[in-house]
C-alpha cells in the first residue's frame, strides 16, 4: 500500500514505508536481530513494541533479548536470560 497507509501506520502516525514491515515482523529463531535507522544527531525517545504470538512461550525468562541503542546496554549481556524478558514485564 501507499506510505503510512496501513494499520500500523494508522494506529502510531507512522509516515515510513517500512514500518509496517519492520512492526509485523517476527523472530522465531534464537539468531541475532538487528535494526538500523540513520538519523540526524540528536536526542531520541526510543519506544520498542513486543508481542508474543506463541501461547507457548509465555512463561517468565523463556524469551529475553539485549538491548542496545548507540552502542550503550540497557539490558542484558552478561548471560543468557539475563535480558529485557516482555512477558515478565507485561505481568508487572
């Protein structure tokens, strides 16, 4: 469809033409996911958005990622399940 013209872009104002892509995207492997964007230089509000899809794996520490924004840790990297865990946050 045209840019911004889908429900992702309907539902958060999203004008890029890879938003819906990236947004309905899943990882269903334990590989590496990596996102890129260039942007100008600045201060940023970075918002990530999750969904558990698989019934499944709504345990606690069952799925946790790193997350790592301009070369700085926010969570994780010492060990596996030591991440961002979204279903135990989700329960909070």
């Amino acid at each position: 469809g045209a840019v911004g013209s889908g429900p992702i872009s309907a539902a958060f104002g999203c004008t890029s033409a890879d938003t819906e892509t990236v947004i309905g995207s899943e990882n269903s492997t334990n590989s590496v996911v990596s996102r890129s964007y260039p942007i100008p230089n600045g201060t940023y509000l970075v918002n990530l958005f999750f969904a558990e899809t698989n019934a499944a794996a709504c345990v606690v520490g069952n799925r946790t990622v790193d997350i790592t924004v301009e070369g700085t840790l926010y969570y994780g990297g010492s060990g596996s399940g030591d991440g961002f865990d979204q279903y135990a946050v989700s329960l909070a």
